[in-house]
C-alpha cells in the first residue's frame, strides 16, 4: 500500500528526488564550464582534464546497475541516504583537493555516492506513486528536471567560477544542500525494497569496472604515452580480457548483470548503441565547447555558460514536444530528428575559429538542443519495446548505463583528439566535431535499422524466450513507513 498518504509528505518526497537529479545534473554539467580554471590552478594539460570528467562519468556508468539491484536488496532509502553522504563527503574533498590528483581521486568518490541517487530516486517514486496517473505526473516532473539542471549547471558553475570564490565552490555548494537533503529523507522518504531483488554478480561488476577503466586510460593516456607503448597497449589487452569475460561468464548466471540475451533483440541494442552516440556527442560537445569559448575566445566562464543556454532552454521545452511525437508516430521520426539535429551541429562547429560570430554560435546550439531533446525518450521506449514486464527494470538499468558508458568515451576520444592536436587548437576542435557529426549520423541510421519490421520481429523473439518471473508476486513493494511529519509551527 502507499505509506506516505499525505499531499505533503509526497510533495516533499518528490521534491527531495529532484534534489538528486539537480546536484548530480549540475555538477556534471557545470564541471565542464570549469576545466579551464581547474588547469591554470593545477598547471595541467588536456589529459588531465578529461580525467576531471571521466573519473566520475567511467564510476558512476560502472555503479548504476549494481547500486540499483543493492537498493532492492538492502533498502532504497537507506542507499539513497548512503549516496547522498558519500556524495557529500566526496564534493566537500573535491573543493580541499591540493592536487589535481587528488582531485581526481575526490571525483572517483563523488560518483560512487551519486551512482546511488538518481536510479534509486526513480525508484522511490515508483513505490510511493502507486496511481499510474500520479505517478506519470511526478516521473515528468522528474525527468524536467534533468533538463533544468543541463539549463543551470554552465551558468551556475560559470557564476561560481568567475566569482572571488573561484572553481572551488562548484564542489562546496553540494555540501550544505546534501545535509539538508539527508536530513529530510530520514523524515520524509518511508524505506522500500523490491520483493524479488536480484542477486549480487561481483564478477560481472568486476569485468565492468575493470574493463571500462582500461578502455578509458587506454583513450585518454594514447596520445601522450604512445599508442603501442607498453601501458597503452596493456591498458587495451585489459579491455578484451573483460570483455571476454562478461561474454562467457554472464550467460552462465541466473540472475547476471547484464542480460546479453537481450542484445539478440535489435531494438534493444540499437537503443543502447544510439545511446552510447548521443551521449558520446553532448559530453564531446560540453567538453570541447566550454575549452573553446574560453580558451579561444576569451570569454569568461559565466559568459560561456550563458551563451550554451539555447541548448539547454530548446532541451526542456522540445523534450515534452519528442514524446508527443514519439506517442503519435512511433521512434522513428524523433530518431531522425535527433541524429539529424546531432550530425547537423557537428557540421556546424567544423568552420568556427575565433571570429566566429555569436548568431552562429547561438544557431548550433539551438539545432544541438534539439537533438538532444529528441533522443531521450525514443532510445528510452525502443530499450523495452517487446520487452517482458518482468524484465523490464533491467533493460532500462542496462540503458542508464549506456548512457554514462557514451559520456565517458565522448570526453575521453575528444581529450584524446586535442592531446594529439597539442591542445585546443581550432584543428584540434575542428576534427573533434566531425566526429560529433560521425556520432549523429550513427544515432539517424540506427534509428531507421531499429524501426523496421525486422527489427521488431526480433524483439518479440527476445520476449518469447525470455525466462519466466516468479510466482505469485505480491502487488507491490513492501514498505516500512518513515516516522510521522511534524508540521506543527
């Protein structure tokens, strides 16, 4: 039954979710408005930088779906208060950090607390919203707020950088809002956990982790070290050896990881690779962006910040317009429009040098933020088309991840690209959009490929072989209530 019955405690419950959603959201976004300031503190180059990024995007793609099971398993409030203290704990070191090293370091820490806040938040309003009505109201209040936050990480990180504060306090500032946030939750959020939770797979979790940093240092570290030198090289080996593992070892589980069974569907793995592309294409985009409006152009962090704001602004607005069309006329027709919006803005940025004008600036970014409006909830729905109900969590676990699997590697090919290029240069940028164009043109052809009757015969075939689910579930989650709101003045 729903343990929270009062309007107030869900308003407050829900609003503690977009809490999450804002400060992981905003510091992933406003990082990057950063890097700049970061480098001149730290004296570091290109690779280190990417470091900045990647450490936390490789932890928290690497944690998702084992943070996700472990909050079915040992409670989601509970997981959800220890991810909001790691994260705490993480941001507040990551504003001390003496060395980019350690701030590195601080970052890997900050990721494994957020890993555990924004698909448990799903999940909490999923067990307290038992009305479908109710519960698609507050997942799109939810999934606007990811949007926002895209819209107020490069001004807020720009604000807080060009302040006499400095970069510093883009860190700071999650320590008192985690706090409060806690403090909340152990009031507000009533502990849940699923009735069939799946078993842990330290292996598997092992040949992720393992494997995704491997394939991350290899990218980053090629340039500078060399591409056949011996830890490249090892770094690389590393890879496939994980890989090698997950496909031998994951089918042999009962309850894996990783569902390889599912990638037989096309659908579902056109999803996940159009995933990897888009995402690969706004983390190459904020990255290279943010070094060229400030490195060279001159602009100051909070003016970069603001002049990304059409792609954020077009993101929140068209993404409620995608899944309107998405409902009348199928994934196709927002695939398109999304790989054509992506490629289009590689394009774009392919001619900009330092006498760009503004308006064409502006213009690309619009276009980009229409493409990245358009992806989300098309990959979403082809992730579980023909999927069984019981499966359903999983697939779009596995889909979460490819998200922050695209991110990684867009910063880290894109850092790789300017390290060869000996820094952001406009051919170092240069060659990084064609790329993003690349990734846009991959997103618009799968797009096509995933929509075809073909395609969707083999996602049933998926379903039909599928393994049964338990029996005799009980309706819904079981639930100890949270203490009692005192609203009294």
């Amino acid at each position: 039954m729903n343990t929270v019955a009062t309007p107030l405690r869900k308003n407050l419950l829900l609003a503690l979710c977009c809490v999450s959603v804002l400060l992981v959201g905003i510091d992933m976004t406003g990082v990057n408005v950063a890097l700049p300031a970061i480098g001149a503190r730290f004296d570091a180059d290109t690779t280190g930088l990417s470091w900045v990024v990647d450490a936390y995007t490789v932890t928290l793609a690497a944690f998702l779906l084992f943070t996700s099971s472990s909050a079915d398993r040992l409670g989601r409030r509970r997981t959800f208060i220890l991810g909001l203290t790691v994260f705490v704990v993480g941001s507040g070191l990551c504003a001390m950090a003496p060395t980019l090293g350690w701030l590195i370091v601080f970052r890997l820490l900050q990721a494994l607390g957020a890993s555990a806040l924004n698909p448990v938040a799903m999940a909490i309003i999923g067990t307290v919203y038992t009305k479908p009505a109710e519960r698609a109201r507050a997942l799109g209040v939810w999934g606007g707020v990811i949007g926002l936050s895209l819209a107020l990480g490069p001004i807020v990180g720009g604000a807080l950088v060009d302040s006499p504060l400095g970069w510093r306090w883009i860190f700071l500032i999650n320590v008192p809002i985690g706090i409060a946030a806690i403090l909340l939750t152990l009031r507000v959020i009533p502990e849940s956990r699923s009735p069939f939770p799946r078993r842990f797979d330290p292996l598997g979790q092992i040949f992720v982790t393992v494997g995704l940093a491997a394939l991350t240092i290899g990218i980053i570290d090629g340039p500078t070290l060399g591409w056949l030198s011996a830890p490249i090289t090892a770094a690389f080996a590393v890879t496939a050896c994980c890989l090698i593992g997950i496909l031998l070892y994951e089918p042999r589980r009962t309850e894996p990881l990783i569902e390889l069974g599912f990638f037989r569907s096309i659908p579902f793995a056109a999803s996940n690779l159009m995933a990897v592309l888009s995402f690969a294409a706004l983390g190459s985009f904020l990255f290279l962006n943010s070094l060229y409006l400030q490195q060279e152009r001159g602009y100051s962090a909070f003016t970069a910040g603001l002049l990304v704001l059409p792609l954020a602004a077009v993101s929140v607005v068209f993404g409620p317009v995608s899944g309107r069309i998405l409902a009348v006329r199928g994934p196709r027709t927002p695939l398109v429009i999304a790989g054509t919006g992506i490629a289009a803005t590689g394009v774009m940025l392919s001619v900009v040098d330092t006498t760009t004008p503004d308006w064409w600036l502006l213009l690309a970014y619009t276009v980009m933020g229409i493409g990245n409006a358009a992806v989300g909830a098309p990959i979403s729905q082809t992730a579980v088309a023909g999927m069984p109900r019981a499966r359903i969590g999983v697939a779009t676990g596995i889909s979460s991840t490819s998200r922050q699997v695209g991110a990684t590697l867009g910063v880290a090919i894109a850092g790789a690209v300017l390290a060869g290029s000996g820094g952001a240069s406009t051919h170092g940028t240069r060659t990084g959009w064609w790329l993003n164009a690349g990734y846009g043109a991959g997103v618009l052809f799968l797009g096509v490929l995933s929509t075809t009757a073909w395609a969707r015969l083999s996602a049933h075939a998926v379903a039909d072989t599928a393994p049964t689910p338990p029996p005799t579930p009980p309706p819904v989650d079981t639930a100890v209530p949270a203490p009692p709101l005192d609203t009294r003045r």
